[in-house]
C-alpha cells in the first residue's frame, strides 16, 4: 500500500500518517516545515511503516508534480491532500477599515486552493496509469476543505473562500472521476485540536481531538464518501445560517468573537 500525504508536518496530516503506519505500507510524506516532517516520518517508521519524508512547499508547481511522479512508484493507492493555512482579521486601521491584508489573501489562495490543485493533478495522472483493484478502484483521493466554506464568515473571508472552492471542486468532479474508478472526498469540518487552531483567542465549539478527526476522515475516505461532515450539528447551522439573507446571517456573524479584529491570528 504506497499512501501520499500533504501537509503531514503537523495536525490531521501527521495524525493521518500515524494513523495508517504499520508494516507494509509507503508513506511518502510532504511538508515544508522539514523538522516536524521529519519528526512524523521517525514516529510512523517506528511503527513499522516505510516512510518517504519530502520537504517541499505545494505551491511549487513543478516541483510537485516531479516529486509525485516518483512517489507514486508502481501504484498510489490512497492521496490525503492536508496542506493548508487559516488566519483572520488584522487590528483595525487607523481610518476604521477592517480588511484581511492582500498578501495574506494571496497566500491563503496560493496555498489552499492552488497548492491542493497542484497535488491533486499529478495524483490524478499518476492513478489514471493504474490498473483497477478488488473494490473496482484505481485510487482515493481525500481533500481538505472546511465547515468555513459553507458560510460567508466575516472573521475569515480569504480561508472561507479557499475551502468553498475546494470542496465544489471535488465534490463537482466526484461523479465523473468515481466511474473512471477515482474515488474523491471533500472533508469540511469544524474545529479539530491541532497547531492550526491553538492560536485562536475564542471559545472553539465542538472542538474535536485531532485522533477523532482522522478516525473519521479516514471511514469516509475508505467508505468513498463524498463529502464528511462533522459535526453534524455545526454542518446543519451553518447550511441553515447560510440560507438566510446575508444581511440577516451577518448580524449575527459581527457579534461572534472569533469575527472580530484580531480575534484570531492573521500571521
Ligand atoms: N484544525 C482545524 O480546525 C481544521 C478544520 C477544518 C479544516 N482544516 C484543514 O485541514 C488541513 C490540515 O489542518 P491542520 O489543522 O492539521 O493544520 P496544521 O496543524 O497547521 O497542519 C498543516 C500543515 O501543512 C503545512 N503547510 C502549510 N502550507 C504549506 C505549503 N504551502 N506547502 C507544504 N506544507 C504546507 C503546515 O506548515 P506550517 O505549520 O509551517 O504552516 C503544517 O505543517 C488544512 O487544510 C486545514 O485548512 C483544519
């Protein structure tokens, strides 16, 4: 079983990857912070996998689509694309304007929504060259999206908007690529105990630990479940919350802390 991971630095990447290390089975695993990389490769060979950690930043264009060229081998059964970034607010300008700032914006979209696409490409060309399995497949790819694209959340427009299009993306071409035996899932959670969310300066509801997260992306995953969503009770919100007229939804949306300037770090 040879299984890629972005972003398997850190957080549900790094919990995926311990997850699934056992004897038998490649992990070629992507980051570009090398020193944890490093770290969830010693941890997942110790538990008998065969890791391959590369340090690469999935904006790279090229550089991901040589390096999965290679990693891919003989087959590439299952592909978790993980790497990812938030933010939000910075503090409020002097002249009153509250605006995330552009170069975050662009890095956001960059990284979310160009660095997945960058992975999720030479996934697909490796594993359209493959033979179908027992399940009639040729591989499974599993993206992560967000409850945050399900809403115009004013504390996070730029992460929102990347997720919004991941998950539209996937679960778009899910139909399509599922009978050519490619089977996609768009992840769109709430808030899962990792480093990602450790900064935040408001009250998370329905955290959940990172174990939890990854036991659930990954039944979907095997389940070739379109689209996971927990928990179900902050999907349902949000899908309603969203139905409003926005003006509505955004009176409410101003008053939550984790929308308000500097509630959350903008890095
Ligand atoms: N945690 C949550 O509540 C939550 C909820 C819904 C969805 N998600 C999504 O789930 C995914 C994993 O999140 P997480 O919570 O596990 O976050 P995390 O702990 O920060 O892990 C993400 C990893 O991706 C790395 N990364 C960022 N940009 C990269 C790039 N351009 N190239 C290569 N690696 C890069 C990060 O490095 P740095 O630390 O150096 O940036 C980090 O090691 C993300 O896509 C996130 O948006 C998370």
């Amino acid at each position: 079983m040879n299984i890629l991971i972005t972003g398997a630095a850190s957080g549900i990447g790094r919990g995926l990857a311990l997850k699934l290390a056992r004897p038998g089975v490649s992990l070629q695993l992507c980051d570009h912070a090398a020193d944890g990389l490093a770290e969830t490769a010693r941890q997942c060979d110790e538990r008998g996998a065969r890791s391959v950690p590369k340090v690469l930043d999935t904006r790279d264009r090229q550089g991901m689509a040589d390096w999965i060229a290679t990693a891919s081998g003989e087959r590439l059964d299952m592909a978790f694309l993980c790497a990812g970034i938030t933010g939000g607010l910075p503090p409020e300008a002097n002249d009153g304007l509250v605006l995330e700032r552009e170069e975050r914006v662009w890095e956001m979209l960059d990284t979310n929504l160009t660095g997945t696409l960058n992975t999720f490409f030479p996934v697909v060309q490796a594993m359209r060259r493959q033979k179908r399995n027992g399940e009639n497949l040729r591989g499974r790819i599993c993206v992560m999206a967000s409850i945050a694209g399900f809403v115009c959340y004013p504390g996070t427009p730029s992460y929102s908007a990347s997720k919004v299009a991941l998950d539209r993306f996937v679960v778009a071409n899910a139909a399509r690529l599922e009978r050519f035996g490619i089977s996609l899932t768009s992840v769109c959670c709430g808030f899962v105990d990792t480093p990602m969310v450790t900064q935040n300066r408001f009250p998370m509801p329905g955290l959940i630990s990172t174990e939890d997260a990854v036991g659930r992306i990954l039944r979907g995953t095997l389940r070739q479940t379109r689209r996971v969503i927990f928990p179900g009770w902050l999907v349902m919100g949000s899908r309603l919350m969203d139905l409003l007229p926005p003006r509505l939804a955004e009176r409410y949306y101003v008053t939550q802390p984790s929308a308000q300037p500097a509630g959350m770090p903008d890095f």
